[in-house]
C-alpha cells in the first residue's frame, strides 16, 4: 500500500477527538514545542530538577529498587557481561560484535548507520538506510547498561562498572532528545527510562562516577516527551503502558524532580486504566499476541515496584487482572518455558535480557512473587529476587480444558492444544493480531507439531510480514487464499472477522462457551474429561462462512469443519521446521448420521515426524493432502522454510483426526 493509502486508512479509525488531539500536538511541536525539547541534558538537569546531581542522587529511592544482587543466582548475566567486556552480544539470538562504546546509530547486524540528523526527518519505514531500526533501536534500549552494573554488583569487579559508566555517558553525549533514530518512537525513550534508572539503582556507590547532571538530564526529558506525546486513540495499546510506566518511575523514585508526585500520579492512573483495558478479565492481553505477554508484564512490574517504593500501590483490581494473566500464561506455558507462538511478538525485553533464560519463566516468576502467587515450574527465579528477594514455590499446571473468551486450550498429559476463537486484535487498528481465527496450534513435550507462522520482522521485508499474518498461513479454513481481514499497513487491519460460540459435545462445555463469549465474562474453566469439546463460528465479510468444533482426549485431537461457498475452501496445517511428511490415501467409506450429512468420502491420511512425535492425520470430506511451502518466525528476524499440510474441502463438512504418538 502506498503512503497516502496508509494515511487515509488510518485517518478512517480515527475518531474526530483523536485527529483533532493528533493536530493540537503537531501544530504544538511545530509552533511552540515544550521549551525542554530544545535543551541540552546539562541544561535539561538545571531546569528540571532541585539541587546539583549529588543531592538528586541522595534524595532518590534508588536504593529501594534492588533487593538481592548474589553472584550465585545471576551467573548468566554475569556470563553475559563477560562477553559484553569482549565485544560479543546477542541480537535476537544471533552473535553480534560491539565496538567500546558502541556505535549507537549503527544496526550491528550490518553495520550500515542512521543518519545523525533531526529525530523528526528520519523516516523509520524507510528500510534502504540501515535495515530494520529494530535492531538498532534495541541496542538503544540499554539493555546492556543494567546486565554490566548488574554483574559489578554481584561480583564486585569495578571493570563492569567502568564500561557501564563509559557506555552510558556516551550515549548520552551522542544522542541528545530530538536527535537520531532513537528519539523517532515514545516506546524506545520510556524503556530507556527504565533500564537507566535499574543501571543508576545497580551500580549503587558507582553512580556518582557517571556524568550524572546530562544522564539525569536526558532522563527526564525522556520521560516528559513521554508524557506530551502519548499513544492515545487508536495507537493505545503497548506502547501507552510503556509511556506510562516512564512517567510512574521517573516520577517515583526522583523526588527532587519538578512536578515529580504530578507525574507519578498521572502515569500511575494510567497504568490502571491500560492494564484494565488492555487484559481481558479472563487474564488474556487483547493485542491477541501471546509473545508481547512478558514485555507488558516487565514493563508494569518495574513501575510497580517504583510506585510503591514511593508510597503509591496499585489497586487491588490491578492486581486482580494480573494475578487471571499469570494463571492464563500458566495455561498456554509449553515444556521448557516456551508458548505457543499466537500473534505478533519482538522479542521485547528489559532487565536481565539475556538469552539463557525463558522471558515468560523470568518476568511470569517475579509477577508471581509480586502477587504472591506460585511460581511457573521452573527455576528461573533471577529477576524475582532483584525485584523483591523471594521467589514462590512452584507449581505444574494440571491437565483439563480451559475456556476463555478467546481461547479455549487442552493439556492432556504432555499435550498442549489451543483453539483461537478471540477477535483479531485490540481495536481499531488491532496491529500486533494475525488473521487466524479458528486456528489451532498443537505442541507435545517439546516438539512442535502444528504452529504458528510467528512474525518474522515489522519493517525489513513487508511481503513476509503479511505472508505471516495472512490467513493461509495458519491452521485454519482460508476461501481461495484470501484473509479473514484486510491489510491496511503493517499495523493496521479493516474488516474484522467476529466469532461466537457454537454449542457443541457435553451441556456442560457449551455452557461454559456461551459465558466466556460474553463481553463481561470472568474466566470460565471447565476441567475433567467430559469437557473436551469446543465450538465455534465466524463470518467473513458475510459471504463466507466458517464453523469449526476441536476436541482433544486421550491423545487425540478431532477437527470437525463446515465452511461457505462450497468449492474454494481449504484446510490448512502450519507444520513445524524440519518436519517430514509422507502422504498416502485410501477409499475409506463415513457412514451419514442424524447430525453429520457426510456420505461416502475419501479419506486420506499424512503422517508427519517431527521432533520425537509422529502425528496421524487422517481426513474425511477433504481431497488429497498437499504439501505446500511455508514459513516460520521462531523469533524476531529469524525465518526458516516449513511445510503446510493443505486440502480442499471437497463438501461443506470436512473431519481431521489427528493421533500422537512417539517416532
């Protein structure tokens, strides 16, 4: 889509508050912008803050922020700084180099540099320049910073603390607000808030060596643009939580900074009113991307933590919807601390954001000590302890079928199977979903049987990221290749599908299906063997027509599919990476029945290995298997080729069962 397209889709979600809120901030920043956007950080500090830097640092709450730094229990970070002090790094799981400092406006990946220019001339979208700016923009977010004062702490070697020093009064000197590409978006400058002030609360006794009046300088402006440039309308989804969460801690724990109780409050009532909008009552984040779940977890903790160190707790409806989160990720939580890849993801991290570690075990295990709760059955429990210095005993969750609103996910032993029948994404724009309504994905152990394409990358290569997002990607029914919706920009979708539940197998499970679908529904689990069953329905754009019932028990999964227009409907199944497929068919005869009109059909059967699990898909009403190229994003920026298991529907009904098994 071209540009002017884009803007007038996007002008079409907007309501006429927010185009007329978006024109009052332009027009401010053009005519007469915050008089702190044209300051230096040196100037910054004077303006926004009472006393010199030293008073500042000693009347802060930083001290409040760290709990427990033992070597033991950060040996991974640790090793992570290790190599920092040599150059290495890792960016989205592959091996970076950085130079002492770092080029900050440089992808390490390619080497190729964002201009040093005005933040506002710099068009992100424009891949020739340097490649995607994730990359760069995630070596802006400091990450690095905390992981070297951390490991200074910990094991009282003063050269981790000198490279932090070093790093950050460099970055400060090279990227002053409204310069380069990592002032171009608000989430970038909000987690830098974050990691600057756990780097300044880490390196305890050696924060007076760093420049303090430029870094406290810049961290507040961060913090303010923040405030003055807030995602608001049809943008408010993660970003708005991370702006929030800037403004909460830098208001919090620098009480010396002007208006400093002004700013906490107002990113505090934000944070709850994004944190109630944002999660379902039934504990799922309505972006409907399962990978972003420990990035706002991180993001609210770490307010959290800071509100309350200055005397401003959260109220217990907060906690309430975070406690349902928690017991939902325990839900979908695979084997080794992984889940199913539903959605967008990035990779996002904050504090300890190395690669050792599940992101969903760490930061799910530190919630789990801020509420109190159990831990996941793991023993990750590092950024617990830096948080709050306990970790909760841990706990397997048992097997049964979980209904929410969105989801509905069997555990049945070592098998893990959800069935999405939740909305796109958060509206309007719902940015971070994939048009995959009625798709199921199935794990066993820790192989992956029927996946998730994943994302792949926002910016760098559009014609993938829709590839990853389309319907025909997914396993579901897609009509001739279309998508459930319309691809508007990256971000940005029109025409939504809507689903609701069907009744279907046991009065039980279809009572529990109706409650959840209800707007104001709680989460609703029905365990036990009886309600293994699900059902549900959507509607494209009213002229196709797609009805789908799963049931999961005793190892196997049954599908059952009745889709309109006869003739152009297809099933798909995202297989996993590697997986190997053999094809074979045979007449096989389904006798009609009061409630399934299938006559004889063919039945075809595709056995697919992967990993240690053999699957056994057999078909009714379908014509024979296809293997169709695919791909998946096991994370950000990493593609590998997968193969689809697809068929036609040859009728308006069609059955898979699928058996597991060991290879």
């Amino acid at each position: 889509m071209n540009d002017l397209g884009w803007k007038l889709a996007r002008l079409r979600v907007m309501t006429p508050g927010e185009i007329a809120h978006r024109a009052r901030v332009a027009l401010r920043d053009a005519v007469a912008p915050p008089s702190y956007t044209r300051w230096t950080p040196e100037r910054a500090f004077e303006h926004l803050f009472e006393g010199d830097e030293h008073e500042v640092l000693r009347s802060s709450l930083l001290a409040k922020l760290v709990r427990v730094v033992d070597g033991a229990a950060f040996e991974s970070e640790i090793a992570a700084a290790r190599a920092l002090m040599e150059g290495r790094w890792t960016l989205f799981g592959a091996p970076v180099r950085l130079d002492h400092p770092p080029r900050w406006n440089a992808s390490p990946r390619t080497g190729a540099a964002w201009p040093d220019a005005p933040s506002a001339s710099l068009d992100y979208h424009d891949t020739s320049i340097a490649g995607d700016p994730k990359d760069t923009w995630e070596l802006g977010r400091l990450t690095v910073l905390p992981t070297l004062a951390l490991a200074a702490r910990a094991t009282g070697d003063r050269a981790f603390a000198d490279r932090a020093v070093a790093w950050l009064d460099d970055f400060t000197a090279r990227n002053p607000l409204g310069r380069g590409i990592h002032h171009t978006s608000g989430i970038e400058q909000a987690v830098r808030v974050l990691n600057v002030t756990w780097t300044l609360a880490l390196l305890g006794d050696r924060a007076d060596d760093v420049k303090l009046a430029p870094c406290l300088g810049i961290l507040a402006q961060q913090a303010l643009c923040c405030r003055d440039h807030l995602s608001l309308g049809s943008s408010a989804n993660n970003h708005l939580i991370a702006e929030y969460a800037a403004m909460t801690v830098l208001g919090s724990i620098f009480p010396a900074a002007r208006d400093a109780q002004g700013l906490r409050d107002r990113g505090l009532r934000g944070l709850e009113k994004e944190t109630l909008r944002q999660f379902a009552p039934d504990g799922v984040l309505c972006e409907q991307a399962f990978g972003y779940l420990p990035l706002v977890w991180e993001l609210l903790l770490l307010a959290i933590v800071a509100a309350e160190a200055a005397g401003a707790p959260v109220s217990n409806a907060v906690r309430a919807r975070l406690g349902a989160s928690l017991e939902f990720a325990r839900v979908i939580r695979l084997e080794g601390g992984s889940w199913p890849r539903v959605g967008d993801e990035d990779d996002g991290r904050i504090l300890l954001a190395g690669e050792s570690a599940s992101r969903l075990d760490r930061v799910g295990n530190a919630l789990a000590a801020w509420l109190g709760a159990d831990a996941f059955d793991s023993a990750e429990t590092a950024l617990a302890l830096l948080l709050f210095g306990n970790a909760r005993p841990a706990r397997r969750e048992h097997d049964g079928v979980t209904v929410t609103a969105d989801y509905t996910v069997w555990r049945d032993r070592d098998v893990v199977v959800t069935f999405d029948h939740g909305p796109l994404g958060l509206e309007p724009l719902a940015a971070h979903g994939h048009a995959d309504a009625l798709s199921v994905t199935i794990h066993r152990g820790r192989d992956a049987v029927v996946v998730d394409p994943g994302t792949f990358a926002y910016h760098a290569d559009p014609d993938a990221r829709d590839r990853c997002r389309s319907t025909p990607a997914h396993s579901t029914v897609h009509f001739g290749g279309a998508s459930q919706a319309q691809m508007r920009g990256p971000f940005l979708w029109q025409g939504f599908t809507r689903c609701r539940p069907e009744p279907v197998g046991d009065a039980a499970h279809a009572d529990a299906a109706r409650d959840a679908g209800r707007a104001d529904a709680s989460r609703v689990d029905a365990r036990g063997d009886t309600a293994d069953a699900a059902g549900w329905s959507c509607e494209w754009s009213g002229r196709e027509w797609h009805r789908r019932s799963v049931s999961v028990a005793g190892g196997a999964i049954e599908i059952r599919d009745r889709a309109r227009p006869v003739g152009d409907a297809h099933v798909v199944f995202a297989l996993a990476p590697g997986a190997r497929v053999e094809l074979s068919g045979a007449r096989a005869g389904y006798a009609a029945d009061s409630t399934r009109s299938l006559a004889s059909m063919e039945a075809h059967r595709a056995v697919v290995t992967s990993g240690g699990t053999r699957s056994t898909f057999e078909s009714e009403g379908l014509a024979e298997w296809k293997i169709e190229p695919g791909e998946v994003a096991p994370r950000y920026g990493v593609r590998i080729a997968a193969p689809r298991l697809v068929a036609a529907m040859i009728g308006e009904r069609s059955r898979v069962s699928i058996t597991l098994g060991d290879a």
